[in-house]
C-alpha cells in the first residue's frame, strides 16, 4: 500500500473533534504498523480518545501526528468530505491535509526505511486531540512522561520548502458578563447591559491589536521572511501584521433573554494569537483588568516559541528538503498553533513539516496533492536516515 491509498484509508475513518474518538483510526494504524514489525500501545485517558504510541529505548527522533480532525458537514464541497476521492492530482476530504496525510507519510516513510534495512532510534506518537488542545493527547502523554525528549518533527502540513521552526503564542478565554435587566426603552439610563460589557470589551482589543510589538534584528528577519511565505501561500498582500500583532477572534457569544430587556447574561469565548515581544501572560493580565466584574476563565495560554535554525533537527529536515526538492528550504514561523507548543516547553526541539494544501485546512474542499504526499514520503525518509547510526565500513 503506497503513501495515497493510506491516506485514503485513514481520511475515510471518521475521527471528528468532537467527540474525538479516536479508537477506530488509532486500531488501523496499530494494524498497519505492526504489519511491518512495528509494535505500538495504545494509551487513552478517557477510553474514547486514543493515543498511539511507538517507543524506542533511547530515542533520538520522535515523529508526530494527530488522529482527530475538525468537524465537517458535506454541503459545499465538490467531493463528499470523507469519501477520500482521488481526483485531478489530490485526494479531497476532511483530514486529508490536517493531517492523515502526513500520518500516512510518516508510516510509510518508516516502512521504506526498514525495507531499506535502516535501523534508526526513532519514536512515534499518533495524539487524539491537537484540535482541542492537547489535554488527552499531547499535554496527558508529556504530563504521564511517556515520551522522551528528543528532536521532534510533527508532519503539519506547510508550504512545500518551508519548514516551521516557530509559533506564535496562544490564549484561550471564556468570560460570563452579568448586567442588570430593565426594561430597553429605558436603556442606558437605567439597567447594565452584560451584552455592551462584552462589546467594550471587543472594542478594547481592537485597540491591542493595532499596537506593534519590537524584536531583535534577528527575529525581524524571520518574522519578513515568514510574512512573505504566508502572503504567497493565501495569494494576499500586507500580511505582514499578522505575526506581529495580537490577532483575537470573537469566537462564540451568546447573551441576552428578549430584545426589550436589557441583557442580564452575555458569555463570550475569545481566541487569541500572541506575537512575538510579548507574553500570553501580559495579554490575559492586561485583558482582566478591563473586565474586573466578569467571570473569567483561561483555558489556555503559552508564550511565542521557536526552535533555532542551528538545531540539528532544523538543519536536517532542511537537508531533506533541500535534496527532494532540489531548491533551498526557507524556515518560517507559523501564525497558528500546535502541538508543537506543549513539545518545546517540555525540551523537545520541534519543527513542523508536511504535506498538504494550506489554504484548505479546516475548510470546504481540504485536499492534499499527491505530489506532496510522495515529497514529504522522501524526506520524512532522509530525515530518519540521518539519524541512523553510522555503520563501520
């Protein structure tokens, strides 16, 4: 079974987030694996959603996927989101990108390997839940201290030549605004609305978002280099705020009980991305204290992060690249998150790369190109390469 028909057969598995169960693809994979001699263990936190792990004595590459994928309704897309239609050059579908492509090339990638009788110390990790957060995947398994820290490389995907070696930092916060009702004709001079708490609150973070945050000479040229890989992949000019604001979403609200009753409950969960020159930590402080009487809840948050370009797994997946692709790699720091996150806090040097059509993550018509499948296949088997021991001639 080559690279794409894997990838078909995972993509037609469902493993929707929610609910995340994972056990069904997790158990495929586990077949797979130990069809080439590959023992692995499964490790779950709540029964449902399943870990798959692939330990080594003493590792030194861990290659990492996630299992779960974003949900998906069918409406829209030219091809049915789990059918996994191989058609003009891809293979559509829910996952195809984000990522049971690039769980397909890491397994065959080891598969070529051992065929080719390389004997190198690699771990691999399949999670259940990158999608949201990690709590029963990546931070349950770091917290449990399954995994040894070593070079680690997430199949992600990412533009072709451009591995990512950093991210921006992340917040997640859940507010409950309270108000005090009245009746509307009398509003604002009598009642509190909890729905213009949560408004002035927006409205402060558009005034976050417009600051700008310094960086080194160092940074700056990453940060240039990176916005210039992102305004080519989306095919949009003046990207470059981007990586260097705080970017919020307003991501779900819900509030109020009539429209002529001023509004006495209002919840409100924001996503934000934090830049470089700042900490999540400042961000959430600085948001509290202009929000003094809400409830408020944090449900995530870790600082920008990044993995030197001097670090052996920065310099070897780029070697990889630089040889299937015949062109030279250029580094990026990513706009979005991962799992990678949790892995750098814990000591392992982390870079995404990967197979897949950036712009059709988590969207209508997510694809992924053959022709990456079978690139990242070849490097992902250079990169374990490297890490084999030199045999004595």
């Amino acid at each position: 079974m080559d690279v794409a028909e894997l990838c078909r057969d995972l993509v037609r598995i469902r493993s929707e987030n929610p609910p995340g169960d994972t056990r069904e693809v997790a158990e495929a994979i586990q077949c797979r694996l130990a069809g080439i001699g590959i023992d692995s263990v499964a490790v779950s936190r709540d029964g449902h959603r399943c870990n798959l792990i692939v330990r080594h004595a003493n590792p030194a590459l861990l290659l990492c996927g996630h299992l779960d994928v974003v949900p998906a309704i069918p409406e829209g897309w030219t091809h049915h989101p789990y059918a996994a239609d191989e058609a003009d050059g891809y293979i559509w579908g829910r996952g195809s990108a984000d990522m049971k492509g690039g769980c397909a090339a890491l397994i065959t990638a080891m598969e070529a390997s051992i065929d080719a009788g390389i004997e190198a110390p690699v771990s691999m990790v399949f999670v259940c839940d990158e999608e949201t957060g990690g709590c029963y995947g990546m931070e349950y398994l770091l917290a449990k201290k399954v995994l040894r820290p070593c070079d680690t490389l997430i199949a992600e995907p990412t533009p072709p030549l451009s591995p990512c070696i950093g991210q921006k930092g992340l917040a997640r916060i859940s507010f409950s605004f309270s108000g005090e009702p009245g009746h509307s004709s009398l509003y604002p001079a009598i009642g509190k609305s909890a729905i213009m708490e949560a408004f002035d609150l927006i409205s402060f973070l558009q005034e976050v978002h417009g600051r700008h945050y310094p960086v080194d000479g160092e940074m700056e040229a990453m940060i240039e280099q990176s916005s210039a890989v992102l305004e080519s992949v989306f095919g949009i000019s003046g990207l470059d705020h981007v990586l260097r604001r705080v970017m919020f979403n307003p991501g779900v609200i819900r509030g109020g009980e009539k429209a002529n009753i001023v509004a006495e409950r209002c919840d409100l969960d924001l996503d934000l991305r934090i830049p470089w020159g700042c900490t999540s930590g400042e961000i959430v402080s600085e948001i509290a204290s202009r929000a003094p009487s809400a409830e408020m809840r944090v449900t995530a948050a870790s600082d920008p992060s990044c993995t030197p370009h001097s670090a052996t797994i920065t310099r070897r997946i780029c070697e990889g690249i630089r040889e299937v692709h015949a062109r030279e790699p250029l580094p990026i720091f990513q706009w979005a998150a991962s799992d990678a996150r949790h892995l750098r806090s814990a000591g392992f040097p982390t870079v995404e790369y990967g197979p897949g059509e950036v712009t059709s993550i988590h969207g209508i018509d997510e694809r992924v190109s053959l022709e990456s499948l079978r690139q990242a296949e070849r490097t992902y088997c250079k990169l374990i390469q490297s890490y084999a021991p030199v045999k004595p001639e």
